[in-house]
C-alpha cells in the first residue's frame, strides 16, 4: 500500500434502531438551497424595511394574518369533510 493512503471503510447496512451520520451528496445540495433561499428572504425583508419603514412591517403583519386566515379555512375544511376523524 501506498504511504499516506488511508483505506476507504467498508460500510454495512446496520439495522440498529440508531439515526445514520451519513449526507449525501442529494442532501447537501438541498441543505445549501435551503439556506440560500432562507437568508434571501430574511435579507429581502431587511431591505423593504430600510426603504418602507414602518409600512414593510404592516405589509408582513398582513401577509401573517391573511396565511393564518387561509390555514384556518382548510383546517375548517378538512374537519368538515371528515367529522369522524378530527384533523389533528
């Protein structure tokens, strides 16, 4: 063997009952796309914030409100359809 090679570790699927430690490359790539759009978003509300002022933040208390006012609709909707089984 070659000197500074260190083998690759022969992995067996183990059923241990325990979470893997394992990323894939799959994951990685929607770890990094997720925080990529995350900080874009937190950075876009940093920006209306400096150029709006105060009417950024009644903006997104009102995106808050009518998302609140959409999950409570299909809540109503999904117990509606199934009053023999609660939704949650």
């Amino acid at each position: 063997m070659a000197q500074g090679v260190i083998p690759a570790p022969q992995s067996t699927p183990q059923i241990t009952g325990q979470l893997r430690r394992e990323v894939g490359l799959t994951s990685l790539m929607f770890i990094s796309l997720g925080s990529i759009i995350g900080s874009g978003w937190l950075l876009g509300a940093l920006l209306a914030a400096q150029i709006a002022g105060d009417r950024s933040v009644l903006r997104f208390e009102g995106q808050r409100t009518a998302s609140l006012l959409r999950r409570g609709s299909r809540f109503r909707t999904d117990a509606g359809q199934n009053p023999e089984k609660p939704p949650i």
